[in-house]
C-alpha cells in the first residue's frame, strides 16, 4: 500500500510539474502611459484632478486568458481592505481573445470625500468609490514601471501596477510621492517604507 501510494504520489508530482513551470514563465509585457498627448485635453484633466494612466499587456500568453483586478486599501502601513473590481470568469465574453489587451484607468478624489476608481476596457466601464478620511488629500495615480518601457508579467500571480498615494514628509520635512521604480520595496511595504498614511494598489492578474 506504501508502494502504491508513492507511486501515486510521484505521479501527481510530475503532471504538476510542468504546470508550474509554465505559470512561472511568461512573455506578457507590461507598459503604462501617464497622462494623454493631447494637451488641451490632458489640461481639462488636471482641471478636474483626475489622474489618468493607459496600461498596455502584450504577449502571446494572452490569448485565452480571464483576467481579474483588485484594489488594495492600505492605512498607516496596513491593509486595511481588498476590493475586487471585477473577474472575467464572470462572464466568457470577456475573455481574452488576443494577443494584446489596453486600459485606462482614471482616479480622482471627488468633493464628496471619495477616490473614484474608473476601468475602461473592452468598450465597457467600472467604477468603484472608496471613502476617504477628512484629512487623506493630494493623491496622485503613480506606475510601478517607467513610461512606454516594457516590463515582463506573470500568469496566474497577482501583481501590483498602479499605486493612488498620498505623498509623505521626507527628513528635510519637504513633501513628496514615492519614487515606486526605485523604491526597491515590495508595494505591500510602501506604507510602512515611506510613512504613507493611505494609499491603494491596482493589482491585476492573468489565469
């Protein structure tokens, strides 16, 4: 019975295997724009405070997959809240059907006290509203990569993209946001990094 049950064992071990291997390696690219080349239009948005980040996956493991993105609440250092925005699973259309899948997401701190998150994508829009403290203000919409340079993304792990922050006081009592390329932190560690009091995570992932 030892036998066989090793035997199975190893079995199971071996036809996961290669799955492992293949969720670990990707050719997914990831690329994000800030802000819009139109410049009258990219002055409307500043106007309105609204923060505005185009985000570009590329890569041949794209083709058949669900996608799901999340928004991380994070306050004084902690995870204070996950919201999922939405999951593909939900429904087939939204599957990925080709080798490349583009979308916006803009962010603004509304007058009601709110940051408002707003998904473009697949010709279909969702917005999700979270309520802000009195004293949570200047939050600016940064990327986890620079510009138009491509980045490599995983399949089936979920990954942070997108960080809507409050600045932080640095030693010489000046003001200022993250530097999230060269944090050399994870994006989890941001708070507690930098003294952050609040601060959300767009998290995206491919299965």
């Amino acid at each position: 019975m030892e036998i066989t049950m090793h035997k199975i064992t190893a079995l199971i071990a071996s036809l996961l295997l290669p799955i492992s291997i293949a969720s670990a390696q990707s050719n997914i690219k990831l690329s994000t724009i800030d802000g819009v080349e139109n410049e009258d239009l990219m002055n409307v948005l500043r106007f309105q405070g609204i923060n505005y980040h185009k985000v570009k996956f590329s890569g041949t493991h794209l083709w058949g997959k669900d996608f799901k993105i999340v928004i991380r609440d994070f306050a004084n250092g902690k995870l204070i809240k996950t919201y999922e925005v939405f999951d593909s699973k939900e429904d087939e259309f939204f599957k990925l059907k080709e080798q490349e899948f583009n979308f916006n997401v803009l962010v603004q701190k509304t007058p009601n006290g709110k940051a408002k998150f707003d998904f473009r994508f697949l010709g279909f829009g969702i917005v999700k509203e979270i309520a802000l403290g009195a004293d949570q203000k200047d939050f600016a919409l940064k990327s986890f990569q620079a510009g138009s340079n491509e980045v490599g993304f995983p399949i089936n792990q979920s990954q942070s993209i997108l960080a809507f922050t409050m600045p932080y006081q640095s030693k010489g009592k000046s003001t200022q946001y993250p530097n999230l390329i060269n944090a050399n932190v994870p994006p989890e560690n941001l708070g507690r990094q930098f003294k952050i009091p609040r601060y959300f995570l767009v998290d995206l992932r491919f299965d």
